[in-house]
C-alpha cells in the first residue's frame, strides 16, 4: 500500500500514466537512478518471496511493466536505445531492500559491457553472436537447451559461480518480448532460480540487454548467482 503513497510518479509530459500496472507489477520512476531514465518494477504485492517460490506469471507481469516502460522512454527519446532489465535479488546480490523489485534503464551511452560488445561486434566479420551460439552447441560442454525463441548455456568465463545465458533466436525489440518468447524466457528464468536454490544459494544477479535499432546486438540475458 505504500507504492501510493510514497514511490514518485512519471511526468505526465513525458508518459501516458503516473505508473504502469499489470496485475500486482507496479513501475514508476526510480528515485535514485542508475542511468539517464531509470524505473523500478515492484513484482508482487508479497514482501519477501523465497527463490525457488516465483513462478513464471510473476516474473512475466514484472517485465511487461518494464516493457510498457521502454517503449514510452524511445518513443520520446529515440536514442536512448541501450535498453537493460535487471534484478539484484537480496543483499547479497547488491538489493538494499527485500521485496522484489526489477531495474530498467534506458540511455543514449553505453554502459562498459555494452561498449565491449559493440566494440567486438563492429571489429569481426562475422555476427559473435551467431559464432557464439554455434560453438557452444558443437562443444556441447556447456550448452543446456534448444528453445523456440532462446538458446540456453552457461558461460566460458562466468562472472559469479556460474553464469546463464539466455541467448535470442534472432532480434527483436524490447515491444516484442511478448507472447509465448516472455514465456519461454521466464520459465527458463523460473527453473535457473530453482536450479540455484539446490546448490544452497539464495540470491542472484540477472541482466537482459538490449541495443533499440541494432539488429547485429542479438538480445540475451545473463543469469548469475
């Protein structure tokens, strides 16, 4: 009841609603922001929410805010197109409160991963990406499943214990990650959390990142306790 009372609301100049909603996912502006426009999604009404208790429909609710978000923030500022939603769920991964919530941010100036990628992808010949997915599937060391819309694997060099990544099919823009893509996306999100709670972590880091406009930026999620 205090999202009302207490959290800021969007300038009505620059978006069509003081906060977005759908179902118990509430997004309204990040009062500490992270980047040039920054939100939070509150995901659920509950306070704390044990990681191997989230289900796909929460998970699902919470990126369509932020989705709703994006879509308002490169509609009014076209080159904002270094898109991310992330999650630092409990202190241990870097959240200063329990109930949880997701980040968004959008900005016309790449953060360090996305300059290092964009750097790598303008300087091959070939789409990484494309490399990337068809290495990790003819090794087989790494590689965890074959989806409809994202290949899942962990990482080379992981950032934490391990990394998962969630890699796309093909691009797409934020406004298309809808349907049974979120869906695939967030089941695989739901069986990772569960994934982590067996080998008795509780918290985790998780990005997905976007580039608005750049077809050769495959969007991916990474995944790390």
């Amino acid at each position: 009841e205090n999202i009302e009372k207490i959290t800021p609301a969007f300038n009505p100049a620059l978006f069509s609603s003081s906060r977005f909603r759908v179902n118990e996912a509430v997004c309204f502006p990040n009062a500490f922001p992270y980047d040039e426009n920054g939100a939070v999604t509150v995901i659920m009404d509950k306070h704390f929410v044990a990681i191997d208790e989230f289900t796909v429909e929460n998970i699902s609710d919470a990126v369509k805010c932020c989705v709703i978000y994006l879509k308002e923030v490169i509609k009014g500022q076209p080159e904002a197109v270094y898109q991310s939603i992330n999650w630092n769920y409990l202190p241990l991964a870097g959240s200063s409160i329990l109930h949880p919530h997701l980040q968004v941010t959008a900005s016309d100036v790449p953060t360090n991963y996305y300059s290092d990628v964009v750097k790598t992808i303008e300087s091959s010949r070939e789409n990484i990406f494309t490399e990337l997915r068809m290495l990790e599937k003819s090794q087989n060391e790494r590689f965890i499943s074959e989806g409809n819309y994202f290949d899942w694997f962990t990482a080379f060099a992981p950032q934490g214990a391990f990394d998962v990544i969630a890699l796309a099919r093909d691009f797409f823009e934020p406004a298309d990650l809808e349907g049974d893509r979120l869906n695939e996306l967030c089941d695989g999100m739901v069986k990772t959390m569960k994934f982590i709670k067996t080998k008795n972590m509780h918290s985790f880091n998780m990005s997905l990142f976007f580039v608005a406009g750049k077809s050769d930026f495959v969007p991916h999620m990474r995944m790390c306790p």
